[in-house]
C-alpha cells in the first residue's frame, strides 16, 4: 500500500485479514501517540485533512460492524459513539414509527485523527500488515507497463504482486504509471469551489452538548456551514467558504471573527455559547478542494497491470458530503472482493476492481460534481450581487425552491421523507432514489405546495453575507 491513511489500512486489514502478506509504506513519520488526544495533535501533513470536521457515514459504520468488528468495538471503547436515526428527531415530527432498516441507520461521532488512530493500532497490534513509517514511495518498480513493486526514497526496492495506491488527494497516478511506460490513466478533476474553515471545541467538565433533532447546518448560498459532534465530548464547527470569496475566507480565519460568525449561525451558536473551549488557537484552513476521479482500466485493459487505487488517490468528493473515508473504505472493500475472486492474476483483479467502482461509487462522484456546479453558480451570483433565484423560468430556480420550501421542511415533519432523506445522506441508497421515489416526491411536493399556508423557515443565519460581515466588527 502507498499511504497509510484511511485507504491504505482499511485495505491492508481487508486483505491482510485474507491471508495476503501486506506492507504499508506512509510517507508522515507519525510514531503512534498514546492516545486520541495527542493524535489530535499528530503531525499528518501528508493528510492536513485529518484536523477537519469529519462524519463518518452508516455505510461505513456497518461495513466495520460486518468486517471488522474488532475495530467498531475499539472505536467505541475509545470514546466514538454512535448516532441511531430516531434517536434524535426534530422535535416538530410526529407518527414515527422505527423500521426494522432503521438499525442499519448509524454514523459513527469521532474526530478524524481518532478513527485513524485506532485503525492503525488495530493494524499494528493485530499485526494484519505491517506499517513503515517516515518512509516515501517514489516510482513504481517494474517496465513495459507492468508493475513489480515500488522504490524507496532511501532507495530501497520493495517487490510486490500488487501496488495499491493509496497515497490521497495529491497523488499524481499518471506521472507513476508513465514511469512504467504505462498507458494514460483516465483522469477527471473538478473544483468544489469551496475553502474549509475548522476549529475544534471540548465541552467544559459537566456541560451537555445542546439538544440534537434540531439543524446541524446550513447552506446560506454564499457561506454553507455544519456542526459535527466528536468522540470524548469534542466537536468541531466548519464553515465552507466559496473559493472566490477571498475577503470573507480572510476574515473568517482568525479565531475571534470565526466564533463571532459562528454565533450568527442558527446550528452553530448555542455550541458557542460558553460550554465549550477550543482545542488549539487555531482556526484550520483547507483549499483546493477538487471531486476527482482517476480510471485505471481504458477500454476494458489496465492501464498498467500491477497497480490499483482506492480512495481519494482515484476518488475524491467534495468533503461537504463527507463521503470520502466511507468511499475509501468502501473501495478498498471492493478490492478485497476482486482480490477474493481473481487473485493472483493482477489483470482480472484490476478489470474486475474497475468494474466495481464504476457500477457502485461512480454514481456518487457523477452527483457531487452536478451538486458543485449549481452551489458555484448560486455562490458566484451572490458574490456578484445577483439575485441567484431571479430567473423564475430557470429549471434550478424551480428545484432550489422545491428544496428549500418542500424538502427540508418534509425532514422535519414526514417520517418517510426524513428516512429517504437520511438512508441517501448515508450513502445506503443511490444518489436518485429521493426524485426515483413517487411516495416521497409526492410528499416533498404536497409540503412545498402549502407554503404559504405556514410560517416561514427557519433562518439558517444571517440573509446576507454583507450582514453577517458586518456582525464580524
Ligand atoms: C477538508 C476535508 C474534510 C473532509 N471531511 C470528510 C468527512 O466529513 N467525512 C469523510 O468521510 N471524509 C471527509 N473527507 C475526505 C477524507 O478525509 C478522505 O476521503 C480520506 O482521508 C481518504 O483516505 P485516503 O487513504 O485515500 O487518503 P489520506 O487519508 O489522505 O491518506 C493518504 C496517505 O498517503 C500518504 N502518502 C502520500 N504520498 C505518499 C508516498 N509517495 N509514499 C508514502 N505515503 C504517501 C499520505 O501521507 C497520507 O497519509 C474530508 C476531506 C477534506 C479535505
């Protein structure tokens, strides 16, 4: 495995619990800390990620629970805990009634550096592949366009039947195949057009956190923001900037005017109101962004054979959806099934990888690049003092407002439509099955019809992005 990420371990355990022989090579010199908190403080420069607001999804959650029970068990002995649906239901919802399929309904609540950190003890203990660290991958060993292993930065060559790139968002996977006279890889990038802001907080000693079932985010067209509860009473607030808006990105990144545009923000500011304190001074920043996604078998024929990719080094969605350690997780649990099936021909698992991804997670890149490209446009219209609902016949116009007056009051109210809702946030059921759903269309639309018959919505924070700089002063 190039990277010892969450890729690169949820692979070497997947296919080190087979009964392969699993090395994994991570670039970061990271000793293990002693515990969550100091990973906290890891120095994970080969994945700054790592110091952002991560949710972890229920397709991962029960991808743990049927492979690797072990490591769900250590996540919640550690001070991870699991979020149920119906657990927390906004407080407007009536007529629920739980469904056997609701178990399957479960995210996970931990800080990133936690999740990470009990895998890589996992791995490390249990001793299902063996992890260097403080050592890089440079080059792919092997010519002629097949791949027999990877070289060292201290020189070292070591030999493999299969090299997993797992290397993450940066990886330049073409530049490593041409370097093994390998064919071009496939390769598409689109920008999310967003900057991450993070800060992380700790409930001082005998504070609740304030009552869940209400909103934990917003999307306010030229700020989106969301509140993410983590393990051992830690939670992290983001606010996703849209990379053109330098002014406001600058602004946001000292820690007073964060908090103080924190508390303009409906779900964030009761979390801001005293209970907690920050982890560290900082306010993390995190640009270029990018969906990306990089195919390694063109025509039905691997572009080199030897080599695969899981994770953000061939896929990564915007972090917003918070889907990448799930598809991470997910692709290196397709690589376990192809390497099950077709080992040791490299070939067929290759072929076989490659078809799996495509049926099962390309939907989820397909959506979130569509997903970007309307935010960006709202965003720019915004930035450019345009009304971004002025053109009423606009298709996108007609579909924000079914959105925002039909849907997200159904969420609260319609138990069907939050279940819908919810199972797709979650990536159980494919990125279409709200609008394939005539029930809940018929739902969401009978909501959206009787919009003027109630209150408005709830203000999500501040209306416009001049007011809520104004409250930064
Ligand atoms: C700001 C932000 C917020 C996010 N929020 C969420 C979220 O809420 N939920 C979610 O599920 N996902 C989220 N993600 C995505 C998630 O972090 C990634 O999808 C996930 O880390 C992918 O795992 P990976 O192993 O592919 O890459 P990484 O975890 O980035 O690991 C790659 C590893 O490879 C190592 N490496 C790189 N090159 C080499 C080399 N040449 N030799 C050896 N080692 C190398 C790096 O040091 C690194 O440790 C977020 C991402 C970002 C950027």
């Amino acid at each position: 495995m190039v990277g010892g990420g969450i890729g690169g371990l949820a692979t070497g355990l997947a296919l080190g619990k087979a009964g392969h022989r699993v090395t994994i090579v991570e670039r970061d010199d990271t000793p293990m800390p002693a515990s969550p908190d100091e990973a906290f403080a890891w120095d994970r420069r080969g994945a700054p990620q790592v110091r952002h607001s991560h949710a972890f999804l229920a397709r991962l959650r029960n991808l743990l629970v049927q492979h690797h029970p072990d490591v769900h068990r250590e996540l919640l002995d550690i001070g991870a805990f699991e979020m149920r649906f119906g657990e927390n239901l906004p407080p407007e919802m009536e007529g629920f009634e739980p469904e056997p399929d609701d178990a399957e309904l479960v995210m996970i609540a931990a800080r990133r550096t936690t999740f990470e950190w009990v895998l890589r003890r996992h791995v490390t203990a249990t001793g299902v592949a063996s992890v260097h660290t403080g050592r890089a991958v440079i080059a792919l060993t092997g010519s002629s366009a097949r791949a027999t292993g990877v070289l060292l930065d201290d020189g070292t060559e070591l030999g493999a039947d299969l090299v997993v790139l797992a290397s993450g968002r940066r990886a330049d996977v073409q530049a490593w195949i041409s370097g093994i006279d390998g064919r071009p890889v496939a390769e598409e990038v689109e920008d999310t057009g967003i900057v991450y802001l993070s800060r992380f907080y700790r409930l001082r000693r005998g504070r609740d956190r304030p009552p869940r079932g209400g909103l934990i985010g917003g999307d306010l067209g030229y700020l989106k923001y969301g509140v993410f509860v983590g393990d051992n009473d830690t939670f992290s607030i983001t606010l996703a900037v849209p990379t053109d808006d330098r002014e406001l990105r600058r602004r946001l990144t000292g820690p007073g005017a964060f908090e103080a545009a924190g508390r303009q923000l409906a779900a964030a500011a009761d979390w801001l109101d005293g209970r907690a304190e920050p982890l560290d001074d900082r306010v993390h920043a995190m640009a270029g962004l990018l969906n990306r996604w990089c195919d390694l078998v063109v025509d039905g024929e691997p572009v080199a054979v030897g080599v695969v990719g899981v994770g953000d080094a061939v896929l990564c969605t915007n972090p917003l959806y918070g889907r990448g350690c799930t598809t991470a997780f997910w692709s290196a649990q397709l690589l376990a099934d192809s390497v099950a099936d077709h080992a040791p021909d490299p070939r067929a698992i290759a072929v076989d990888h490659a078809h799996r991804m495509t049926a099962q997670i390309r939907p989820w890149y397909t959506a979130s690049v569509r997903q970007d490209a309307e935010a960006r446009r709202v965003a720019a219209a915004i930035l450019a003092g345009e009304d971004p609902d002025g053109d009423t016949s606009d298709s996108r116009t007609l579909v924000r407002a079914v959105f925002r007056d039909g849907l997200r009051p159904a969420t609260r109210t319609d138990p069907v439509v939050l279940r819908a809702f919810v199972r797709n946030l979650n990536l159980l059921s494919p990125p279409d099955a709200l609008t394939a759903d005539t029930d809940v269309v018929a739902r969401v639309l009978s909501v959206y019809e009787q919009r003027a018959q109630r209150p408005p919505e709830p203000v999500l924070g501040p209306a416009s992005r001049d007011e809520l700089v104004g409250a930064l002063t």
